[in-house]
C-alpha cells in the first residue's frame, strides 16, 4: 500500500504533528509528512519539523492583507503549496485559522481536524474552558472531516476523558491531549486504507481486509 502523503497545517507547539511523526516512525501508520505549513513564524511546532528534517513552511497572512479577499488568497497559495508537495491528506493539527471554501473545494473529503472536545459539544475556541464551565462530567476530543462550518463536518473518530474534580484548563487539556495524540494518527490510518466512506453526517468505516 503507498503511503498516503499528509500536508500538515499548525500554528503552535506541534504536540500532534509530533504523534503523527513518530506513529510513522514506528510504523504504525503508512503516511509520509511532505509538508508542514504555519501561519505563525515563531511557532514552535515549525521549528520542530524542521529539526526532524521535514519541509517546513512558514506563509506569512500579513502579505496578502491588501488583497480585496485576503483569507481567501491565503488559502489559496495554501493550496498551490500542498499540491506543489503532491499532499493526498491535509491535517489541521493545531491550526488556528478558519479555512475557507477555496481550501475545502481544492481537498473535498481530504481535509481532517482534531478538536478538543466531543462534537458537537462545545465547538470553536477555548473548548475546554467551556467544557468545564459548562459542568459536565465527560468531555474529549473529535477527529472530523473539515466543512464550511466550523467544527461541523462529519465525525471520524472520537475518544471520551473524564472531567474530575479541581479540574484546571491545564488539567483537563493534558488528559485530553494524550487522546489527540491517540486517536488522529488512527483516523489518519483509517484514510490511508481507503476505509472511510462519508454518507450525509455520518462516517462510516468499512471493515479491513
């Protein structure tokens, strides 16, 4: 099977970039990382790729601030870069921007993102902030297909963390991380074997073999 090649999208430390890495590395996962492009220069995350010898990119937004639609011109050279990479998948791994239609036409279906809770609960920023003032007892993180609305599209895998007492943002964001960690290299597998076939809202996952 040829490994799928993955494009990967981040703005900050990298933790998920880093479990894709080394999931690849230990063979679990048949991906190979061609890309990986940030819109913060200083990002953490870029300058670990680029110690582990990947192609890291850093695409500035301020240069296109005087184009008469500048989200939509970055998500456009976005794509001319993914494509130059020959990127089958891209990966949202910590990406603070919302993409827009120009990104999501250009990788129909091939575009996934991890968020910090159990969608539709709780979408957008500072999800686990919202989890616990909200109370609830259970929260999580999802890996879903990116749509035009945000932390809306079709989910892949999921995977449940308990909220304890005295919980922190800190707190429940570490537990929740190690899940991040877990279940976005198993969807990006899951791609690879052509085994996700998305069916109105739902995903469905074939059986192996």
């Amino acid at each position: 099977m040829k490994p799928v090649n993955l494009g990967v999208l981040i703005s900050g430390r990298g933790s998920n970039l880093q479990a894709i890495h080394e999931a690849i590395g230990s063979r679990m996962l048949d991906a190979a990382i061609r890309v990986v492009i940030s819109n913060k220069e200083h990002a953490p995350g870029l300058e670990r790729a680029r110690g582990q010898g990947l192609n890291g990119i850093f695409l500035d937004p301020k240069r296109f601030a005087s184009a008469s639609h500048p989200r939509e011109e970055y998500d456009r050279a976005i794509v001319q870069l993914l494509r130059e990479a020959h990127v089958d998948l891209v990966v949202l791994a910590g990406y603070m921007r919302i993409v827009t239609p120009i990104l999501i036409h250009a990788y129909p279906w091939r575009i996934m993102n991890i968020h910090p809770s159990l969608l539709p609960a709780f979408p957008g920023l500072n999800a686990q902030q919202q989890a616990l003032e909200w109370g609830v007892k259970v929260s999580g993180c999802t890996v879903h297909f990116v749509t035009e609305g945000v932390d809306e599209g079709p989910i892949i895998r999921q995977a449940a963390v308990p909220v304890l007492e005295g919980d922190t943002v800190d707190s429940l964001s570490a537990r929740i991380l190690e899940q991040e960690h877990r279940i976005l290299p198993e969807a990006i597998q899951l791609f690879a074997e052509n085994r996700l076939r998305v069916e109105g809202r739902r995903v469905r996952v074939r059986e192996s073999g």
